[in-house]
C-alpha cells in the first residue's frame, strides 16, 4: 500500500492548475498556464482560491473574458467556495516565462 505526501490542498492546487491550463489566451490560441501568465494557486482551509497572475501587457482589454474563464473553470473543482484573481505586474511577464513548446509555437525560438 502507497501513502500519499500530497496534502489536500496541494492535491486542490494541481487541480486548479490542471483546470487553468484549459483556459486560453483569446488573442494567441495558447493556454494561460503555456504562456507563463500563472504566478502562484493558494487555497485557504476554507476553499477560498487565490490566483497570482500577470498579463502580457498591462491594460490587456481581454482580460475579462479570461477572468470569466478562469473563474468559470475553477469553481468546477469540488472544495472550491469561492476564487480571488491578485493581479500583478512584478515580476514583469517577458516571453521566457513560456513554455519552449510554446514560444516555438509562436515562432519566438
């Protein structure tokens, strides 16, 4: 028999992240998770979701409908009561915060 050293919460965080990558960029077809825009999933004893995110440009008009995605997606997950969106702009987003497969995709390398 195989014990587990995931706790709960972290279990939660991989489901959020798995979630996330789900969600994409409207503008670029990529997911958010592939273009590095995810900084950080916590989850609170009492299911409140925070999620660090950045923008590739501050100002992005598309941010809401990834908001809506984001949210929409995430509160799919058992134990989620509740998702918190902390934007950020430090670190700044650069493109090698993407994936290699991603910036290949795109042409970047």
């Amino acid at each position: 028999m195989t014990s587990s050293t995931h706790t709960p919460s972290e279990t939660l965080s991989a489901a959020v992240t798995k979630q996330l990558a789900k969600v994409l960029d409207p503008e670029l077809g990529v997911s958010i998770t592939d273009l590095g825009l995810i900084y950080g999933v916590e989850i609170s004893n009492t299911g409140v979701c925070v999620i660090t995110m950045t923008l590739t440009t501050i100002g992005c008009p598309l941010f809401g409908s990834i908001q809506k995605e984001i949210e929409d997606r995430v509160m799919e997950l058992e134990g989620i009561e509740d998702i918190k969106i902390d934007l950020v702009f430090e670190p700044t987003w650069t493109p090698e915060r993407m994936t290699k497969e991603t910036r290949i995709r795109l042409g970047l390398d």
